[in-house]
C-alpha cells in the first residue's frame, strides 16, 4: 500500500483556544491509522521565499485512508474546536511514493 501525507501550514491567533483542536485533533488521527511526523518545531527555509509560521505533517497508510479520515466524523469535531483560532489553516494532501527510487 502506498502512504499518504498530509501536509498542513497555519498560523495561529489564538493559543489558548487552539489548545482544544491540539487536544481532539491526536485521537482522530490515530483512529483513521495515521501518525504525526512534525507538531510544530523548529525551522529554518533551505532555499525560496516560503516562511511558514507552523507546519505539520502527518503519514497515513494510504490516499483513501486520509481522505476518510479527513470527512470523518472525528475529525469534523476536531475542526470545529479550531474555528477562529488561527489567521489560517492550509491542508494539502499528497500520495507517497510505493517504493524508493
């Protein structure tokens, strides 16, 4: 099976509300078989104008089980409890290679 990956840039404006999505959003993901690969962190730009404020990344075993995970239920709940606390929120899905090249 081939992974996915989720790739997400925000920038938050409010903290303190933003705490409830980052304590909904772990067990959805976790229930539709997906992980973490970056929460935050340090950064630095390698090369381009890109700055992003917040990035995250997260691997699913596949394009279908992210998308599912995505429009599940879980998650819509999740979403809901950012609403309002970031300036904005960018979510690209793309699909993994099956094998190294």
């Amino acid at each position: 099976m081939t992974p996915a990956y989720v790739i997400v840039e925000m920038k938050i404006s409010d903290p303190e509300q933003y705490k409830q999505y980052m304590a909904a959003a772990p067990e959805s993901i976790k229930a539709a078989g997906g992980e973490y690969l970056v929460r935050g962190g340090p950064m630095e730009t390698l090369e381009g104008p890109w700055q992003p404020a917040r990035l995250a990344m997260l691997r699913f075993p596949s394009y279908a089980a992210a998308k599912t995970w995505y429009d599940g239920e879980l998650y819509r709940a999740a979403r809901a409890k950012r609403d309002g606390a970031t300036e904005f929120f960018n979510v690209v899905l793309v699909e993994g290679v099956s094998a190294p090249v």
